[in-house]
C-alpha cells in the first residue's frame, strides 16, 4: 500500500466521521409579531449554529433577507394575504413585487421559494380564495421573467383542513367543496415543479383527544401501532400519518407523487390551563424526535418547525404565543437537540430533565412519508448523536493507526 492514499484513506475518515451540521430538509419558521425580536443579524449567526438549513418567512422583510447574505441559509418568503389581491389584478404589481423583494437580494441570499398567502382556502374569504391562483400566476410569471430568480418556485401554504378526512391516512381526501379552486391550483404547482405545502400539527390533534396513548403517538413515543386496513401500513406516530393522509388526497384527486413540503409543524411549551398537553416536556419531545425521525427516512420530507421566537403580540390564547425553539437573548427555550454540537452559542439550556427516551427496535426505512411499526432511531439529542458518530469515528481512526502506525509516522515526519 502506497504512504499517500493511506493518508488520504485517515483523512476521509476523520472529515466523514465529523459532527454533522445542517439538513438540508429541516427549516424552521421566523415570524415577526412581535417586539422583542434579537437584531436579524443576530438571528441569522444564531442560525448557521443550528441543525436548520432553511428559513420561512411570512413577508419579505428586507432587513431579514439581507441579513442572511452569504450564510448559506435558503428563505422561502411569503406574500401576506392582503396582498393576493393586487398581484392577482395587475401584472405589473407582481413584477413590481419581484423587482422589490428577490432580485435586489439574488444570488447572495439563497431564496428557494415564495408562498402567495398562508391557508387561504380555509381563511372564510371565498373571494381571496378565488384570487389565489390569479396571484401565483402572476407571481410566476414575473419571476420567469427575470433570469437570475427564474429558480425560484411558487407555492401557496394549506391548513390541515382542507382535507375532509384523513383516518386512516389511505383515506385521505379533499373537501368537495374545495375542487373548484384546488385542482388547478395543483395542477399549476404540478406545470411549475412546485411543492404542495401544509400545515400539520399532531398538537391538535392531540388536544382533541387527550387519551395518553394519543400523546405517545403524538410525540414519536413507544406505543400500540395504528394500523391502516386501506394500505395496511401500520404507524407509529402522527406525523407520518398525516402527511401521508396529505399523499392520499393528491393521488386520489390525480396528483401521485407530488412534492409534498411540511411549511409549519410544531408544539407549544406553554398554555392556558385548559390548554391540555402545552408544555415544555411535550415540546421538547415533539421537536427533538421529529428531528431524530426525520434523519431516520430514507427520504425525509423537507420540514419547517415552528417556531424561531414567541410572537408576543399574537391574540389568542396562551399557546399561540408560546412556540418559540429560542428566546430573544438567543438561548435555547429548552434543548431539543437543535444547536450543533461545540456551537458555543446559547450557554447552558433549559435546566428541564431530558425528554423521555426510548431504545431502537427497527430501522424505518420507508421514505414514502412513510410509517414504521417501531421508533426508528433511539430518541436522543442532535448533539448526543453528534458526539456518538466522531467519538466512533476517532475510535475506528485509531483502530487503522494501530494497524499501519509505522508507515504512517513515517509519512507524517
């Protein structure tokens, strides 16, 4: 064996075996009602420390934009609902639009999307609803236009409940009433290469029936799988049954295989007392499996988490301003495994007993959206498995050294 591929061999492994920083599925969301929030600057540092790739914004802040030039971090911005329907009367108001929010900031700031509206078509305005696919096309074509965003896509958010039912997951179907208005909205996002976007939150449907074994399921904890007698997948939590209720509807209104994009999922540490479930346990449980899960699949659905902060100015109740993964000073609200290992930033997290955990019985490897019949990773933090994968990759680094130590001090001296 030659002295410079063994080096180059060590060195592969050691560069493989390091932490892992971002994924490239995993987002989280940064709304901005409220007056506390750290400088946008400050956000975007905090951030690139994080294991999130992706960042949804609800408007087009240009300070916000700005502030994530060359980090890396791809936004997906959004156009507030009161403003469908002026891009969707006037061409020159979309093109206007685009000349204002994207080109100023491309190529420096990485901007993936644009989401026209956030959950219209359960808003209660069947007129904006009817503006909707006049907006994005709009939108789109403006884009189109302008060759340095001619790759950024166009999409529009949904709310869980344009599904008229979703359980079993194989049955997942659309409101009839809806058809009108969703089937060309899907079949421009079908002509455009653009994901379906939704808003699932097993919070919900927890609070709806707060039996223990609806929050394991809830929470990606062990407990009685669910079975599916349409497709006969048996799930073990409620996230993949959700979206894959999602996946149902989009085949059965003939959309198979469309790309579906998870735009807000998330639970609150915080609520009202007849707020059933809100608390810091279950968020960090929620969160930090969601994580782990998703690093689990095969092929993991891009996933934004909500919240960045608290919006403090929410209305409401308690809950809905109580979602923040940081605070304001940019220290973690509790440690769901969020900051990348050796980060530095946030100093010591929330001081709350880690979330249950559980041992690993099976690998899912479904990546449809899939289920698995077991957790399919053991339910510890980003950075405990950080550590785990460069403590076993130094061990195994050592391992050859033992073996080739002499060629290799003789290479090295």
């Amino acid at each position: 064996m030659s002295k410079t591929p063994l080096f180059l061999l060590f060195f592969t492994l050691l560069h493989g075996f390091s932490p892992s920083s971002s994924e490239p599925y995993l987002g989280v969301n940064y709304g901005e009602l409220a007056d506390n929030l750290p400088p946008p600057a400050s956000t975007a540092h905090l951030l690139q420390s994080t294991v999130f790739s992706n960042l949804r914004l609800y408007n087009a802040d240009p300070a916000v934009i700005s502030a994530f030039s060359g980090t890396g971090i791809s936004l997906l911005l959004g156009v507030s609902n009161s403003d469908i329907p002026s891009l969707a009367g006037d061409p020159s108001a979309a093109a206007a639009w685009v000349s204002t929010n994207l080109l100023p900031f491309l190529p420096s700031t990485s901007i993936s999307a644009v989401s026209v509206g956030n959950e219209v078509l359960n808003s209660g305005d069947s007129s904006l609803s009817s503006l909707l696919l006049p907006a994005m096309s709009n939108l789109h074509a403006a884009i189109a236009a302008a060759p340095s965003a001619a790759s950024v896509k166009v999409s529009t958010v949904h709310s869980m409940a344009v599904l008229s039912q979703s359980d079993p997951p194989s049955s997942g179907a659309f409101h009839s009433d809806l058809a009108g208005i969703l089937q060309p909205i899907l079949q421009f996002l079908r002509d455009n290469n653009s994901p379906f976007m939704i808003n699932p939150y097993p919070y919900f449907a927890y609070r709806s029936d707060p039996r223990p074994e609806t929050l394991a399921f809830c929470l990606f904890q062990p407990g009685p799988a669910r079975y599916d007698p349409g497709s006969g997948i048996p799930y073990s939590n409620m996230f993949d049954a959700q979206v894959d209720a999602i996946r149902a509807a989009l085949r059965a209104a003939g959309f198979a295989g469309q790309e579906v994009v998870v735009a807000e999922t998330g639970w609150p540490y915080k609520g009202d007392d007849n707020e059933v479930g809100a608390s810091v346990e279950n968020a960090r449980a929620y969160n930090g499996n969601l994580v782990a899960h998703l690093r689990a699949m095969t092929e993991p659905v891009a996933t934004y988490i909500f919240a960045m902060y608290d919006e403090d100015l929410k209305p409401g109740p308690t809950s809905e301003r109580s979602f923040g993964l940081f605070r304001p000073d940019l220290t973690p609200t509790y440690d769901a495994g969020l900051l990348n290992s050796g980060s530095g930033l946030g100093g010591s997290s929330s001081p709350v007993a880690p979330g249950e955990t559980s041992k690993p019985e099976e690998v899912c490897m479904t990546g449809t959206g899939g289920a698995c019949s077991r957790p399919a990773v053991e339910y510890l933090t980003s950075a405990a498995v950080g550590k785990f994968v460069y403590i076993f990759g130094i061990s195994l680094l050592l391992g050859f050294a033992s073996v080739f130590g002499v060629e290799l001090m003789v290479m090295m001296a």
